[in-house]
C-alpha cells in the first residue's frame, strides 16, 4: 500500500481509463475518472432502441488470454463476471466475383482442410506459418507489448537484434503473406486483420503477423449480452475497489502550474485538484486542446503528417428478420483490394469498391433483438478525415445495402429494416473529440509502433501520463487493456517489460 493516498485523475472512461482506474484504485490510489459521455467505455458504448441492444464499436473479443491475465491480476476471475463463447465458425467471407462464401474457424484441422481445398497444399504453409506467428505472439507479450520505451535501445535490445531478422520489421504484411500464398482469397483472410489494427496490409510491418496467431489460433469470442459487458465488468471492478467515475463531466483544461500539473478545470467551471493527471483522451485533443501548445510534446505539424487509422461509415440496423446467409460475424471483400485501400489511406475518397463488415450478434445471442429479429452493425473502412454532406450518407447507405442484398444473401433486406442509424466521421469527432474523426487513432505503421508511438509520460510536464489507443501498444480492446499496465508501471516506476504478476 502507498504510504499517503495520492489522488489521480483520469481524463475520459474508455478501456485505457477504466482499466488503468482499476489497476489504481486496487494499489489504494485515490482515483477519479471524469468521462464526457453518458456511459462509460469510450468508443464501445451501447446504443438501446425498439428492444435492439447494439454494440456501437468494437465487435471481435480477441486476445482473450489478455483479459484474463488482467482480471487474474485484479485478484479477480473473469468467468465471474463475463460468460464467453467461442464463435465457430469465427466468420464468414464472401466474395463478390465467385458468389460463394468461406467459412474460417480457429480449428487447425478446419482451415487446414478449406486452405487445401482453395489452394492445394495451402495447409501445409498455414502450419508452419502459424506455428511462427505463435512464436511471434509469445516474443511480443515478453518482450514489447507490456514494455514502456525510453529510448530506441530499447526496442532495438539484444533479443530483437538476434530475433529481428526472423521477426521480419522490415518487411510488410502485404510481402510476407503475399509470398506465403498464391490465392487471392486466402491472401485476402490473412491480410485483413490489419484493418484492425487500422493500417494498411503494405504499410504494417511483419511483426504483427502475431495477428493471424491471435485469430486463426486463439480465437473470436463473444461475451454474452455483447461486448459492452466488458468495459461494465471492467468499470464494476474498478468501482469495487474504490474509483470514483464521473460521467456526463468534459473536461477543459488540465492545470499546469511551474511545469507540474495540479488537476483539471471541468467545462462546468469546477476545479478538481490531484497529485497525478493521466489523459485517455484522444492524444491530439489532449495535447493541443486540453494543455496550452507550449506544453504539447508534439506539434500541429506533427499531427498533420501522421498516418491516422481509418474512419468508419457504421450503420447501425434493427431488422424484422432473420438471415441464414450470416454468421455472427461475415466479410465481403472488395475486389480491388489495392486501390480500395488507397481510397482508404492515401488518397480519401469513398471506395468505388468497398469491402464490408456485418456483426450479427442476434445469430449467437437472442437477447439483443426482438424475437425472430436481427440486430446487425454494418461498418465499412473509410479514409479519416473525409467530407460528406448528408445527402452522401444517404446515398452510400443505399449503396451499402444494395451491396449485402446482392453479394450477401439478404435479398429483401431494404424492406425488412425497422431502425436505422448512420454514424460516421463526424461523429468520432464530436462523441469522441477524435483527431480527423479516426475510428482507431494513430495507424500502426513502424514509424508509429513501439517506440516511434506517443510515450505515455509527458516530456514537459510533471505527473502528466497517457493511456489509450495512441499510446503503447496501440489500437484495440486488449491492447488498450494493456496500455493502461504499462502506464501503471510508468507511474510506479516499474521497469519490468514482462506482463506485471502482481500489483
Ligand atoms: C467502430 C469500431 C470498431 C472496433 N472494433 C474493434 C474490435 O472488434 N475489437 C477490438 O479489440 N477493438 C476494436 N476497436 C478498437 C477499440 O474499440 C479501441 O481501440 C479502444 O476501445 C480504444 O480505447 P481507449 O482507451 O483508447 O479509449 P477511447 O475509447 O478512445 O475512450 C476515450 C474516452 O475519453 C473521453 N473523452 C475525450 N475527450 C474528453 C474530455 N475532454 N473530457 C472527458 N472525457 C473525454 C471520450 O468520450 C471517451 O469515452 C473498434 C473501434 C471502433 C471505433
């Protein structure tokens, strides 16, 4: 336990804030966490109309053995509190050319006899290659995901000088996957897991094949009730151990006074002291909103040339029936792989030929829809930044229906839909004061991995940390999860790289 309770606060309730509130309060931290919003969970709240309970953000529970390990860490189980299942198949992929669809699982056997069968001794190649990824996998957790950076030394230490050549940095995703299979199809499932990450198959380096491990071995899950009952389980704990989480509370400021930060000032106008600020705020906002330029560790100009993650164009639908043509999770892929992820990244357009997400939690859990009805999330990539006006979304809309009608299966889906609603970039901005209105944040490219991603302590002003999806390690529930212990060992000055065992 501390010697005399010192008082944090935490800017925003996303997975980062919440985690890193719990991990704080559990240590006998005095945490407050002041959230925007009128829920908790950032960029994974809940929307709940005409009986349909959707997920707004994230959809794919990965990494499980991540959650785990932090709930282990709390002292708590996570079967406690979350009842999981494990989707097989974990989705399915359609293709617009061939009008048929593949079904892929994390089941060895499974993919093996699919990859021969699309790709005559493909499965041979799948082993080896996930048998590397695993290893991947087990090096990253080890060596780079939980580990704060000080210096290029350390990413380039002696492990990954000796490991670096097989850890292929340099090369891209695109090459090793591209130089591993020869069907498209195929090329495409192993590509695409770096839309999750937010970056482009070319631009992400071979260190995150780790990602094929993590779906083709691991796993997809789904909690029941969906995935906002992680973040809630997340928040329970914190709260049980003594976090304070005050919702519906912008913050406007945070106070900085000879170079060391005292607290916030609240849009209402109330000032909140403590001994440490953490931001799990968006890191544009915080350094160029929140905090006067002066004292911002990166510039406008800085910003400006990064290469954010993709926006997203979501439809959020309540449809009066049901679809055999979907499983819980389904893709349709572009066919012009190349220039749709150049509309994306490069040059912002939206996509003459989009590749399309559908999430149909109904098909695993009948409690987010009215009976015999479907609940579907509909997202499909599109670049940051991009301006529409509201006759586009419309249009677009129609242009994304008729999409699933024809590649889908869903024939007659226009005349089943009872609930719509369109969420795109704008509205990133605006809910989550997001740079560019980013789905993600900060793409995942070498240039903004590891060490060249923000750090999570302010180089100019004392006590000030960082936690979230643009801090290390990056994008994603699991990964933000572990933002927040390796923000943890930032504020107790705890040099260990290896996942923490204790707290
Ligand atoms: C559409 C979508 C789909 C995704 N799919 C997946 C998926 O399937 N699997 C997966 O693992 N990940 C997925 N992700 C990524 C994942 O959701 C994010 O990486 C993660 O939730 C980000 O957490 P964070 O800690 O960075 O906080 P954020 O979610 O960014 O939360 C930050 C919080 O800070 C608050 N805030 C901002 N400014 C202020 C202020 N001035 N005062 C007070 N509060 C403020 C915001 O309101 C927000 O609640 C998806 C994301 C999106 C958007």
């Amino acid at each position: 336990m501390l010697h005399t309770k010192q008082k944090v606060i935490i800017i925003g309730a996303g997975f980062g804030g919440i985690s890193l509130a719990a991990l704080l309060a559990k240590k006998g931290f005095e945490v407050h966490v002041y959230e925007k919003n009128n829920q908790i969970g950032g960029r994974a709240r809940l929307i709940q109309e005409n009986g349909y309970v959707f997920d707004m953000g994230p959809s794919w529970y990965m990494m499980p053995d991540v959650f785990e390990d932090f709930f282990n860490l709390l002292g708590e189980d996570i079967h406690e509190y979350l009842h999981l299942t494990r989707l097989s198949p974990s989705y399915r992929v359609f293709l617009k050319s061939e009008g048929q669809h593949y079904d892929f699982y994390s089941d060895r056997e499974k993919n093996a006899e699919l990859f021969d069968s699309i790709e005559p001794g493909s499965a041979k190649k799948l082993n080896e290659y996930l048998d590397e990824s695993k290893r991947q996998y087990d090096i990253a957790k080890k060596e780079f995901m939980y580990k704060n950076y000080n210096s290029i030394f350390d990413f380039f230490n002696k492990r990954t000088m000796q490991e670096g050549r097989k850890l292929e940095i340099w090369n891209s995703m695109e090459r090793i996957i591209n130089r591993t299979f020869r069907s498209e199809i195929l090329r495409k499932v192993m590509q695409f897991q770096m839309v999750l990450l937010g970056t482009a198959p070319k631009d992400a380096p071979g260190i995150y094949r780790l990602m094929n491990h993590v779906d083709f071995d691991l796993g997809v899950w789904y909690p029941d009730k969906g995935i906002y009952e992680l973040p809630k389980a997340i928040a329970t704990v914190a709260e049980k151990y003594g976090a304070h989480i005050h919702l519906n509370a912008p913050v406007k400021k945070i106070i900085v006074k000879d170079k060391k930060t005292t607290g916030i000032e609240l849009e209402s106008g109330e000032i909140v002291e403590a001994d440490i600020v953490v931001s799990n705020a968006d890191l544009h906002h915080t350094e160029h909103v929140l905090l006067d330029e002066s004292l911002s560790d990166h510039s406008k100009t800085y910003w400006e040339k990064r290469k954010m993650a993709p926006s997203a164009f979501i439809m959020y639908l309540g449809v009066g029936k049901q679809f055999d043509s979907l499983t819980h999770h389904s893709l349709l892929f572009s066919e012009h792989w190349d220039s749709h992820f150049k509309e994306i990244f490069d040059s912002p357009e939206f996509p003459k030929d989009p590749s399309l997400y559908v999430c149909a939690p109904s098909k695993t859990d009948p409690s987010v829809a009215p009976a015999g009805k479907e609940n579907l999330f509909v997202l499909v990539p599109i670049a940051s930044g991009l301006e529409y006006s509201p006759e586009k979304l419309e249009e677009w809309s129609n242009t994304v229906l008729d999409l699933m009608e024809k590649h889908m299966g869903m024939d007659g889906l226009k005349n089943h839909i009872e609930y719509k609603k369109i969420y795109c970039v704008k509205d990133f901005e605006k809910d989550y004061n997001s740079y560019k209105g980013s789905a993600l944040g900060l793409a995942h490219t070498l240039g903004q991995s590891a060490f060249w991603r923000p750090n999570n302590i302010s180089k100019k002003v004392k006590d000030l940390y960082f936690v979230g999806a643009n801090t290390n390690p990056g994008i994603g529930m699991p990964i933000c999860v572990i933002s927040a212990e390796t923000a943890y060992k930032r504020i107790m000055n705890i040099s260990d790289p290896e996942p923490l065992k204790e707290i």
